[in-house]
C-alpha cells in the first residue's frame, strides 16, 4: 500500500510503498478515504515518540470505509463508513490503509463526506470534552473562548453558542467570520485593551468559563478574568495559579488532553471518545455544526501543511484526501 512515513524525528515525510496492515482482536482496519491534520501531529512528526518504530506512519484522525475485522468485533461490518482519532503510540493513518480500536469508531451519517468528517475528531471532541464533559457550559453563562478560528476554537464557539451561552471570541484581526459560527463578540487577540474589552463585553462581569486553546501564557492572562468557581479548560497549557491569590475566585481548572484517553484512560474513556464523535458527526449531517475546512490536500502535501501548522500559520482545518 502507498502511505507518508518517516524515518526519523524531524525528516521529512516520504512516500513509500509499504505492508497492508493486519487486523488484530479488538481492531478493525479501514480503506482510509481522508485524514485530518491537527497540531499534535505536527509536533509528534518533529519531535517523535519513544513508543514508536521507524519507519513510522503518522497523523491520528481519519474517516473511510471498514475493510477487515479482527477477532471479537460485532458492531462494525465491512463496507460501514467511519471515522476515529487513533493512539499516537500506534503507526497512523496517512496511508491508504490503518488500523483502529473498535471501540473509538464513530459511523459518518449519509449526507456527511469523508473530507467532513476526517476534520471533526480531534479538534472536534477537544471542543466538546472541554465545553461539554468538563465546563458543563449552560444557557446564560458567558464564555471566553481564545484561538477562536482554529480547529479546536471553532468547534467550541459554536459548541458553547448551542447551548446558550454568551460567546466571547478572541482571534487575530480580520477574523470577523467567527460571528458566523455563534459568538455574539470578536475581539482582537493583539489589541493592547484586549483585557478591557472582554469585561465590557461581558457587562464588566466575571466570565463563567474560558477555552484556552493558545498556550499556557494565555490561560495565564485570561485566568483572572473569571467570576467565583468559574473555569479554565486548557488545551495548549495550564495557567500559572499563583498569578492570582490563593483563595480568591477559586477556579476549577481543566487540562484536556484527549488521546490521554489511551494511555491512561479505561474502557469507559476511549468509548466516550466513540460517543462523542458521533454526536459531533450527527450535528454535522443535521446542519447545526459547521466543519471549518481551510484548504483540501493530497497526501504528497502532509509535511509542508505540518510544517506550516508548527509555525502556527494555520486557521481552520486543512484535510488530506488519500
């Protein structure tokens, strides 16, 4: 089969004709259609993984069709169509072939293509752990999310506006199109009031809840923003407590880290993962989630669009078609 792999940290990716995979209990493998790109792959591809074996295949997310079942498998058939974010210790599915946990698949619902769908998990279920699983975001609350035109800040503006709450965006100027996404207010990320605006945007109230999808000098920033037993959820870092008084607003922080789910979660966790995405897919098909794809690749284009991604020149999501 043909797929992107790399020989070592930090080189560049290759084309190179390698083994179908095999099936193993538990695991079924798919024909894969379209891979997703997120900024965890394009820190994995330059820093590695001790877990992984060279030459080793990236990139987590992926939709295509079931092609093989292994042992133990009952709810997949050949020929259902899927999507999954896969175990970064595990070769990936830049490839015309991969293999998943059964458990982690979500189908795709007619009316949703392989492109759309390969662009919702990881950012997608990072948005909804965040908004949903830990937040809890209720109608009336009011949320600051930061990154607001990047995969994962995109899906929870319009995660945090379904259900009801009053969105603050934070993204670079020029971005006004997040208002279409549900966030009732834009304000510039570089602006030297930025601060200033996000309270007057809120009535000078406290926030109830931020997604920090920037760094962890951003949770950092915002951190003091938050009304009493508000909440952080971090995606890119964790804020530094003592740049607030011990005892004060006492905030619940949250760090998410989805693909942990594999490492250090339990059944329980890697099937939330499955529930998760297909929630995200249906709210896809029924028109009440829009999947903000950037720019549509080959698989020859993987390493220059990661390149781009570590040099954080991206907004939205950039889907390769295999």
């Amino acid at each position: 089969m043909l797929s992107l792999a790399q020989k070592r940290a930090g080189v560049p990716l290759a084309l190179v004709d390698s083994a179908i995979p095999q099936t193993g209990p538990g695991h079924v493998r798919i024909k894969v259609e379209a891979v997703g790109l997120n900024p965890v792959d394009a820190d994995l591809v330059a820093s590695g993984n001790a877990e992984w074996s060279w030459p080793h295949v990236p990139i987590l997310d992926a939709a295509g069709v079931v092609d093989a079942i292994g042992d133990g498998v009952t709810e997949w058939r050949v020929g259902d169509r899927v999507a999954a974010h896969g175990d970064l210790r595990a070769p990936g599915a830049a490839a015309q072939f991969a293999i998943f946990r059964a458990e982690v698949l979500a189908r795709i619902p007619d009316g949703v293509s392989f492109t759309q769908a390969a662009a919702v998990p990881c950012a997608g279920m990072t948005a909804y752990q965040a908004v949903h699983r830990r937040l809890t975001v209720r109608s009336g609350q009011s949320v600051l999310i930061t990154g607001a035109t990047g995969g994962v800040g995109g899906f929870a503006v319009q995660l945090a506006a379904q259900a009801g709450a009053h969105v603050i965006a934070l993204a670079s100027h020029g971005h006004e199109d997040v208002m279409l996404l549900g966030a009732a207010a834009i304000i510039d990320s570089r602006a030297a009031d930025a601060a200033e605006q996000i309270r007057a945007a809120n009535d000078g109230r406290g926030l109830d809840a931020i997604v920090d999808a920037v760094s962890s000098a951003s949770a950092t920033r915002h951190l003091a923003m938050l009304r009493y037993a508000g909440g952080i959820a971090c995606i890119a870092g964790l804020p530094d407590l003592h740049a607030i008084p011990s005892f004060g607003i006492s905030p619940s922080v949250h760090e998410i880290s989805l693909g942990a789910a594999y490492s250090h979660g339990e059944d329980r966790h890697r099937r939330d993962l499955s529930i998760m995405l297909t929630d995200l897919l249906d709210q896809v098909a029924a028109g009440r989630l829009v999947v903000p794809i950037a720019q549509v690749i080959g698989l020859d284009g993987i390493d220059a669009a990661l390149t781009g991604m570590r040099a954080r020149h991206t907004r939205g999501k950039i889907v390769a078609v295999i």
